[in-house]
C-alpha cells in the first residue's frame, strides 16, 4: 500500500540520522535547493542554495511558537540550510548514480496516491496544501524517492536483510530497555587528550558507583553535562534502534538489569549507561518482519551514501 506522505519529501531519511535522534514521527519535507531567486547561501559542488530556498525551507518547518532570540534564529537557519544541503547531495548523487524515472513512472505512482487519498475523501491537492508544498515539489519530491528505490533495491539481498534482522531481532520484537545515563560532552574541537580525559573521569566516577561511595543518580545530578542530569540522568524507555546513538543503544542493550556500561563515546559526548530495566516485546518472526526490514535497511543504506557525499562534498556555506 502507498502511504501518502511517503512521497513528500526525502526529509523523513535525511533526518532519520540527525543526531541520532530518530523518531519513527514523519519529517517535514525539504525544499527544492538550487531553483529559486535570491542571493546564494551555500555552494554544494558547484550548485547554489538560495536565500528563498532557505525561507522556503522554514516555511516548511513551520513557525516557532515563541519568538526566537538572534542567537537562536542563527542556529536555525544552520539546522534547516543543513536539511537543504543534504537533499542536494543526494539529487546530485541520483543524478549520477540513479536510473532513470520516466513519466510514466511518476504517472503510475500519481495514480496509486490518488487512489489512497480518495479513501480519506482528499485529493492530491488536499495533501500538498496541508503539507505545505506545491504540486510540482510534490512530483520532484517522488521522482527523487523512485530513483532512491530504484538504485537500493537491486542492492539489498534476502540474506542481507535475514543478517540484519538477526542482528537487530531485540528491536524488531519491540523489546525495550529502560536507561540512565551520566553524559560529559565531547565537541570536534577537542583535541585527543581533552577527549580521553573525558573517559578517564566517568571511569573514576563509574568506580565509585560501583564502589558503593555514591549512587548513579547522585552522580549524574554532581556530574552530567545533560539536562537531565538533575533527574538523575533518567532518560526512560528506548528501543534498539531510531531513538539513541547506535553506540548508546548497543551498549544499552548488552546490559543486564542494574549494571553500569564503561564509558561510552559517541558523536555527542562520552556517557556512562545504566539499565534499569529490560521490558520484553511481543516478539516477531523473520516472515512477517521482512518487509519492515527492507524499509528499515534502506534507510539506513541512504544515511550510510548520504553521509559518503558529505564527506567528499565541496561545500561553501556563505549564511550571514
């Protein structure tokens, strides 16, 4: 079955991997970069991104429901030219790498949403008005997403997705974790020392933990760089994969009920993890979880090829 807002946008991939933050909640879609007026804001391989795609672009994202302070209004148009330049990475990689969408391909595709909206009494322009984007972005935006389709699939094998299932059977049996963390921050500006000096901390704080001199949760309120350090670093349920570092959620998982991970960096600081509890899902079977796992590999296929054009990409962002 066509999901209609499948179709807005690559948005829902490309943030997929911001963060590592994912949700399973559907992104706004991204703007078209490259094709509006305007004075140029970055350079992507030679190609411009727009002061209007960049208004454009938060015009999709919507308006802030309190006023924005400069400084904050800055890192948002880092945020939403960052969505915007990585959309032209991979047209520009489809471009090059993607087969070919014909008409009658888009026809085909046009045909099944319309068919999926006329079951919720809306039309095609009913969901492009509610998302924000015209008609012809909307066409752009699945041209895109079928040659996307088009050049993963022919890749990705049975036993590939059996591997990956296997691998991540804890998530795909919606099994949970409950977790706590102690989080010291880590930024690229850090040099070598600076960051092992970070790890060399938790393993004395994780000492005392275990020793008995002080609890988790008192050490995470005396020493977390988190926000929710003063809580005592509860983060709560999470599953395997989409809500936590990869790192994070690995180490989470390989523990069992009261224990306390090593010191773990990822991209975001280096953390200490408690679990406090493991919850068991319903569970799941490889032949009913396949198809999901196809959707699941892709996408992570398209950060891992996203995140390959970023780094050999010639980028200039030239944001005041």
């Amino acid at each position: 079955m066509i999901r209609p807002r499948d179709w807005l946008g690559l948005g829902a991939m490309v943030l997929a991997g911001a963060a590592g933050r994912a949700t399973m909640a559907q992104a706004p879609a991204t703007a078209p970069a490259g094709t509006q007026a305007g004075h140029a804001v970055a350079i992507v391989n030679g190609e411009v991104i727009s002061s209007a795609d960049l208004e454009q672009a938060h015009k999709w994202m919507g308006p802030s429901p309190v006023p924005v302070p400069s400084n904050r209004k800055r890192q948002q148009d880092l945020e939403a030219l960052s969505l915007l330049i990585d959309d032209l990475l991979m047209q520009q990689f489809l471009r090059a790498n993607g087969p070919q969408v014909t008409q009658a391909d888009l026809a085909q595709k046009l045909n099944e949403l319309q068919g999926e909206l006329k079951k919720q009494n809306k039309s095609i322009a009913d969901l492009c008005k509610e998302a924000g984007v015209s008609q012809e972005q909307l066409v752009r935006n699945m041209r895109t997403k079928l040659a996307w389709g088009g050049f993963a699939s022919p890749r990705v094998t049975d036993e590939m997705l059996k591997a990956y299932y296997d691998g991540f059977k804890d998530f795909f049996d919606g099994t949970m974790v409950h977790v706590s963390h102690i989080v010291l921050r880590i930024s690229p500006a850090m040099t070598a020392a600076e960051r092992q000096a970070a790890v060399d901390k938790l393993k004395a704080v994780r000492g005392m933990i275990v020793s008995r001199k002080i609890d988790f949760a008192a050490a995470a309120k005396q020493y977390s760089q988190e926000a929710n350090g003063p809580m005592g670093g509860v983060i709560g349920f999470v599953p395997r994969k989409f809500a936590v570092d990869e790192a994070f959620a690995r180490a989470a998982f390989a523990l069992k009920p009261g224990e306390i991970s090593e010191p773990v960096p990822t991209e975001f600081g280096v953390h200490l993890i408690q679990l406090n509890e493991r919850r068991q899902g319903p569970g799941s079977t490889w032949e009913k979880a396949k198809a999901d796992a196809r959707e699941f590999y892709i996408e992570e296929m398209f950060q891992a090829v996203l995140a390959q054009q970023r780094k050999a990409a010639r980028i200039e962002v030239l944001l005041k």
